[in-house]
C-alpha cells in the first residue's frame, strides 16, 4: 500500500471511529410529560414564575412509547410543567452534572439518604422536594435566593426542608445510604425531572444490603437452620 492510501485509509478510519463515539454519546431521547400531582401538597412559596400557591412534592410522569408511568422530582423550578407530550433528554445524574463534582454529591447525598422517607406523606415530600430544589439551583437557604419560604408556607414542610439540608451541611446522617439509579429527564423549555430507582439484585426486588447487614443476615439464617435442624431431632414421631 501506499504512503499516500495508507494516510488516507487512516484518517478515514479515525473519522468512522469519532462518528461512532459521537452517536453512542448522543443523549437518549423521549416523549415524555407531566401527569398530576404523586405525593404533594399545595402551599404558597416564592418561585421565579411568581409567587403564589404550587404543588410541591413528588409528580407522576408518563413516557409516551412504550407506556411508562413514574414518579419523579422536578429538579427546575424556574419553568413550568407541560401536560402535553415534549422531547425529553434521558441521561445519569453523573453526566447531567458531570461539571459540577459539588452539586452532584450533594444531590446524590440526598437522595441516598431522603429520598425512600420522602414517600412517606405529602408533608415529607414537599420538605424533600424544597430540600432538592434549594442544592440543585440555589443557595441551601429557604428565605433567600431564588426558592423561597413566604410567611404562608406550610410550616412543616419548610421544617422537614431545613432539617435534611441542616444534616446535609453537617454531614450528620447516620443510618446507612440507600443505592439508587438516578436519572435526568430535561427539556430545555420546561421543568427537568429527576427520578430515583432503588439497586437492586439481579432477577430479585430486593435492594442491595449494606456488606454488614448482609453478614448478620447470614448469620441469622444459619442459626434459624440450625434451631429447625435441633427441633426435627428432638420430635416424636405421629
């Protein structure tokens, strides 16, 4: 071959190479759309569309093809949410804030340790939901920045918000994190969805124990087998 092909058939082999790299990088789209409120309540609170009366919480999502119903997180309050199917980005957490190492452990520590509590009632879910809106966009801070408390917002809410991000700064949490998938929804025009899937053991609906719980489960298992082992001995046979 020659010099001239050789240099040729190189450069369009690196030209196929960055054309596939480029297309397997490409972001994975759907249709996707906001449904109703999921575990929410309404309360007054000082947003950039303009303060007044939203529902905060979590939201039920729908993906358009194949038919997939969620719950989610909105991640953005600085839009509003579209009833009608749009064009959504999916992508990990990770990458959406690969540019933002702060942010994304924040974000990843709340969720770990918030997000399986915040399911608990609609006053939970409203606290988590101020809670992420304030690390993800803002200053951490209820009565300044872009989200803010007004002297009609649910006060509880406001107290389960300032209770997670008070453990947040200090790193106070103590019981052990939960493993998520996290998922980005965005749209350029409208709100941005954060979703949380819990790990899970393949081909079971288990989450992933903590090394230490696993081992005291074993533990257990084997001495309940060892007590049933004892019983089978000791009955008188029918």
């Amino acid at each position: 071959m020659s010099p001239q092909l050789r240099h040729k058939t190189a450069r369009l082999g690196a030209a196929f190479l960055l054309a596939a790299c480029a297309a397997s990088a490409a972001a994975e789209t759907v249709q996707l759309r906001y449904v109703s409120p999921a575990i929410a309540l309404a309360t007054p609170l000082r947003l950039p569309p303009g303060t007044r009366s939203y529902y905060v919480g979590s939201y039920n999502l729908q993906i358009q093809a194949p038919v997939m119903s969620f719950q989610a997180y909105c991640v953005d309050p600085f839009q509003y949410a579209s009833t009608g199917y749009l064009t959504y980005e999916k992508s990990s957490l990770a990458s959406f804030l690969s540019s933002s190492a702060q942010r994304l452990a924040d974000v990843t520590s709340l969720i770990a340790h918030g997000y399986a509590d915040s399911l608990g009632s609609a006053t939970k879910a409203a606290g988590f939901q101020l809670a992420l809106w304030e690390v993800f966009n803002d200053n951490k801070d209820l009565t300044s920045g872009s989200v803010r408390k007004t002297s009609n917002t649910n006060a509880a809410a406001v107290a389960e918000a300032n209770s997670l991000l008070a453990s947040l700064a200090a790193s106070s949490w103590t019981a052990p994190a939960a493993n998520y998938e996290l998922t980005m929804y965005s749209n350029g025009q409208k709100q941005d969805f954060l979703a949380a899937t819990p790990v899970l053991f393949p081909g079971n609906t288990t989450p992933v124990p903590e090394p230490e719980v696993a081992a005291l489960t074993l533990t257990g298992l084997g001495l309940l087998g060892l007590l049933a082992l004892r019983r089978r001995k000791s009955a008188t046979p029918i």
